[in-house]
C-alpha cells in the first residue's frame, strides 16, 4: 500500500515537469490526484532534464560552465546551449 502511494506521487511529480507548460496539470488537478486514487494519472513524456539537437534529435549533455569545490562539496551551474 505505502508502496503504491509512493509511486504514484513519483509519477504526479514527474507530470508536474514536463517540458511543455501545456502537458502539465494544473493546481486543482494536482490536488484532486493526491486526493484520490482512483483518478487515472497521465503517463508524462519525458523528463524536464532531457537535452535534444533540434535538427539531429540526439541527446546531448549539458555544459557545464563553473565549478568549484568548498569542503568537499563541489558546486555546478549549468548552461544549456
């Protein structure tokens, strides 16, 4: 049972960041799905951190433009292209 709860706030989480602002659900529809399990989720598209060419449509990663290292915790910022 707790098992299922978690993979399905797994799965509105991810609907939550698609991409597109179109593919995701609103405010209300997000509370009516933590509050109901009978209410089918959407299956989402692909992950917000997914980098693709526009023209090869192959991934690419991202480009890391500074780094630094405190105490042993190393900071990234990340630009895309």
């Amino acid at each position: 049972m707790v098992e299922e709860e978690v993979l399905r706030c797994i799965q509105i989480g991810l609907v939550c960041v698609q991409e597109n602002v179109e593919d995701r659900p609103t405010t209300e529809a997000v509370a009516l799905m933590l509050a109901t399990t009978t209410m089918e989720i959407p299956q989402p598209e692909k992950p917000n951190y997914f980098y693709a060419k526009f023209l090869g449509g192959t991934a690419s990663e991202p480009t890391i433009t500074q780094s630094s290292t405190i105490n042993q915790v190393t900071l990234s910022a990340i630009n895309g292209r």
